[in-house]
C-alpha cells in the first residue's frame, strides 16, 4: 500500500467564518432609503387657528400667557398676576428670567383672530431665541363658544 493518502481521500478543513458582504450591501441601501425619505417626513398640514374642540391641558403649574390684541400690542400674564403691557424687550427679560428659575412653566401665546400670523410668529420666535423658553404653545378657544372680549346680547 501507499503510505501517502490519496487527493481523494485528504481531509479538507471547514472554514468557520460568516460572509459579511451581502449584510453590508442590505445596510447601505436600507440607510440610502432612509436618508432619501427622511426630508419628505416634514411636510407640512394646512391648519385653521385658533378654535379647537380639544380638552383644555391640566398643568400643575399656572402657566405664562403672552397676548397680542387687534393692534398688535403685547400683554403679559405671569401665573394668575394682573394683566401688564409690555413691549418685546420687557418681555424678552421677564419671561427669560421667570423661565431660568421656573424650568417646566408653561408658556401659551394668545393672539386676536384678527393678528396677522407674522406677529404672533415673531412672538413665538423671540421667546425661544432671545428668552429660551424649551416650549411655547398657542391658546384657543373651544369651537362655538364666544370670544372673550364679545359683548354678549
């Protein structure tokens, strides 16, 4: 007999290793599909402002409220304390430094039907940039119910 083995009879060693290459082709056009539809995502809703027929939100704190009237001017309320006017810097610096102490208080802004959307924009603008308060939410009044300044007959 042979002493050396035949090829047909030689051992051959198993590899044990994973083919990688077909996961990375999966992932990299999983991630292009992604970054594709990612943009498309914020596409935005034509809404009508201000009534809603939503359940008013229950805060434990009073919240701050921020109001324009037909003129444009601003009206301040600081948790339940009287009604001031105040001009975009005043309120810029007291609702700033009211929400530097005060991290979770609510801040609503309420403007007349009639304001132009810029205004309450700016509004809303210049108190997460100039006074950083986290969240600033708009107020509404309940669908058919009269407005609050309405003489009523």
């Amino acid at each position: 007999m042979n002493a050396t083995p035949s090829r047909r009879h030689r051992k051959r060693k198993l590899k044990a290793e994973i083919n990688v290459v077909p996961y990375i082709d999966v992932m990299l056009v999983l991630l292009i599909i992604f970054m594709v539809t990612a943009p498309l995502l914020n596409l935005g809703v034509d809404i009508e402002l201000p009534q809603s027929n939503a359940r008013p939100v229950e805060q434990k704190k009073e919240p701050i409220v921020v109001s324009l009237d037909r003129d444009g001017n601003l009206w301040l309320t600081l948790q339940g304390a009287k009604n001031e006017p105040v001009t975009q810097d005043q309120l810029v610096e007291k609702v700033g430094a009211f929400v530097r102490n005060n991290k979770d208080v609510p801040v609503y802004v309420a403007a007349d039907n009639d304001v132009a959307y810029q205004k309450v924009y700016d509004v809303l603008t210049a108190l997460q940039t100039r006074a950083q308060v986290p969240r600033a939410g708009l107020m509404s009044s309940p669908a058919g119910a009269q407005p609050a300044g309405a003489a009523k007959q």
